[in-house]
C-alpha cells in the first residue's frame, strides 16, 4: 500500500528565479525505510515541508495514505504524518511534557491529557528508551538523548509514518550510530514507515533499505540501496567514489573525493 505519493510535484520559492523542485514523483510502501539524499539546495527540506502540508505547489501534489494533504486541516495531517524538523534550541521544559506534545492532534480545546493520551506518551518513553529521563529537562540531557525525547514525540502522535529531517545533525558518531538504531528498531519492530532526509551518506548506506538521490530538485535515481549503487548516481551527485566494506559488526562505507 502506498503510504507517500508525490505526483509530478513543482515548488519555487517567491522571487527565485528557478524551481527548487521540478516534476518530482516518489512511492513510499508501507514499512518501507527511505533515506534522501542529495547536495545542499537540491530541494530535500523543500520536499519535506510539502508533505507536511506547510507549503503548496505550484504544480502536482502529495498525497498522504491516499488523501491529499492540501485537503487536510492541520490536526487531520497530523494524525496521518509526524514530522520531525531540522534539530534547533530545545525549547524549557522536560522530557516528558515534551513527548506529551506529540498528542496535540488528538486533543480537545482544553488540551488536557485523557488516559488514552498518557498511555501514548508512556509506550512512546519506553519505545525510545527515555523513560528514565521523563522528569529532566531538555536542555540538561545530552545531543543524542535530546533527539531520543524528540523522536519520541513523534511516536506519541501515533501516526504510521515518520519524516525526519536531518535527525543526526550536530550529533557525536556514537551518538549517530544510537539514534539510527532506534529509527531501524522502530522501522522493523514498531512497523512505523520512514522518510528521513539525511546528509551523512555512510549512515544512509548503512541503515535504510531505500534511497532517493535527489539532483537539483529532480530525482536522479530511486530505489533499494543496492539499485542506486549500481547506478553511479550518487557518485556523480557528490563527486565521490565509494568502496563498501564488510565486516562482523555489517557492512559500512568509505567515500573518497573521486
């Protein structure tokens, strides 16, 4: 079942004088794990924002599970999609109020917790392993426990797809490494569907099961890791040549300038 469909899809920014996305099409499945990549200003955070429903195309549209998201009100979306944006200044407050933000969509006017809601934000600590930290605030916790608590509000939305956008930035390589884990481990175990854009090529190699290289706003090439490999998309989009290597721990990459 398709999850993400992206039809001929056409976006420029007012006063540019060049689309940043041009007749882009895309299929995510359900359980699939997508990575997107692509040099900076090729239109991957743009993309991003159209399947959250913030900005409208001039051409094309997204639809998510079916529905187009234009045809959403904001909390309808947010109840199909959680999307998590670029990593920025943690807002004061602790862990656990800020996972219980990821109910939003579901509450009344008063925005008072039900049980429902707790239970959510509950499976969502545990899922993400934070709940140990459910009393701390944001700010004192370390990068990657911070985007743990992030990337666990996202779970308490309960949606069935996932969107990250650059959700290792400013980490440490051990910290990376966990966080990429969690969104494998939700992938496989939680079935929760994943689009994450993403900068770090050896991470996306490593860890998703598809990949959309993307090329001045159009997609070069799309398909299993192994499919765009072979295709030389990627080299040609960085200027690199890559070398895989296998190893007990599994198989990572080493990119040189080519």
């Amino acid at each position: 079942m398709n999850v993400v469909q992206i039809n001929d899809l056409t976006y420029t920014y007012p006063g540019a004088a060049q689309p940043t996305l041009c007749h882009l099409s895309l299929e995510v499945e359900q359980g699939d794990f997508l990575a997107i990549v692509g040099n900076n200003g090729c239109g991957k955070s743009t993309m991003v924002k159209l399947v959250d429903g913030l900005l409208r195309p001039q051409a094309g549209e997204v639809r998510v599970g079916g529905v187009p998201t234009l045809s959403l009100k904001a909390k309808a979306r947010a109840r199909r999609v959680a999307v998590l944006a670029q990593a920025s200044r943690p807002p004061a407050m602790t862990v656990e109020a800020l996972v219980a933000c990821g109910r939003y969509p579901y509450q009344a006017h008063q925005g008072k917790l039900s049980r429902e809601d707790r239970e959510h934000v509950e499976r969502a600590l545990e899922l993400a392993g934070i709940a140990r930290f459910r009393t701390q605030e944001l700010r004192r916790l370390s990068g990657g426990e911070r985007q743990r608590a992030f990337i666990a509000m996202t779970l308490a939305q309960d949606t069935d797809l996932i969107v990250l956008d650059e959700p290792t930035t400013y980490l440490d390589i051990r910290a990376c490494h966990e966080t990429m884990e969690l969104i494998r481990r939700l992938n496989e175990e939680a079935g929760k569907t994943i689009v994450m854009v993403i900068h770090d090529l050896d991470l996306a190699l490593r860890y998703s099961d598809r990949l959309l290289v993307m090329e001045r706003g159009r997609a070069a090439a799309a398909g299993t890791v192994e499919e765009v490999l072979a295709t030389g998309a990627i080299e040609r989009a960085f200027g690199v040549s890559i070398r895989p290597h296998e190893a007990a721990e599994g198989r990572a990459y080493t990119l040189f300038p080519a």
